[in-house]
C-alpha cells in the first residue's frame, strides 16, 4: 500500500468541510442499500483516527434508518451526505468520494 496523504473534501455549498489521510490512489466501492444507491454515494473507507472535521460541525444533520447504527451526517444548508459512519464500518467513516476535493 502507497504512503498515506491528506485529501480534502466538502459539502456542495461549501459550509460542511473536512480531510482524511489516505493513499493517493483508494480503493473505492459501491453500495446498494437504498440511501447509497439512491444518492449515488461512492465509498471510500478510512479509520476514525484518519478523519477531522474541519468546518462547521454545526452545519450537520444526522439521519438514522433500521438498526440506527449507521450515522448519516448532511449538511442542513445544500443536503449533501459527504462522509457517514457506516453500520458495516463503526469504527470509521465512509467518504463520499463524489466530495473529495480534485
């Protein structure tokens, strides 16, 4: 596996903002529950200690469905879900690779 860097990512408007440590070339997936086939969403996974939330924690909310352990954080301004703490990952945080910076 590639050394690890810093990527930085967002909301569409901008208020939700974070970075994570990853390599330079992940490995992304698809899901086909019905929240992630439906918004499009393409994981990237990474641990907890690998992501920081850098702006406007205030911006979040938080949607549960089923079992409530998957937490779906968007941003209440634009509705965009750019990184969630995934039921088949609790101890990290799915990317929405959609909303890596370029």
């Amino acid at each position: 596996m590639s050394e690890s860097i810093v990527h930085q990512g967002g909301c569409h408007c901008g208020n939700v903002r974070f970075e994570f440590d990853a390599p330079a070339e992940s490995v992304l997936s698809e899901c086909n529950c019905s929240v992630c086939h439906m918004s499009g969403y393409l994981h990237l996974f990474v641990d907890k200690s690998a992501f920081r939330l850098v702006a406007s924690e205030d911006e979040l909310s938080c949607y549960e469905f089923n079992t409530g352990v998957a937490k779906h954080y968007f941003c209440r301004n634009c509705g965009i879900k750019s990184f969630y703490i995934p039921r088949s990952h609790p101890h990290g945080y799915s990317i929405n690779a959609r909303c890596v910076d370029s």
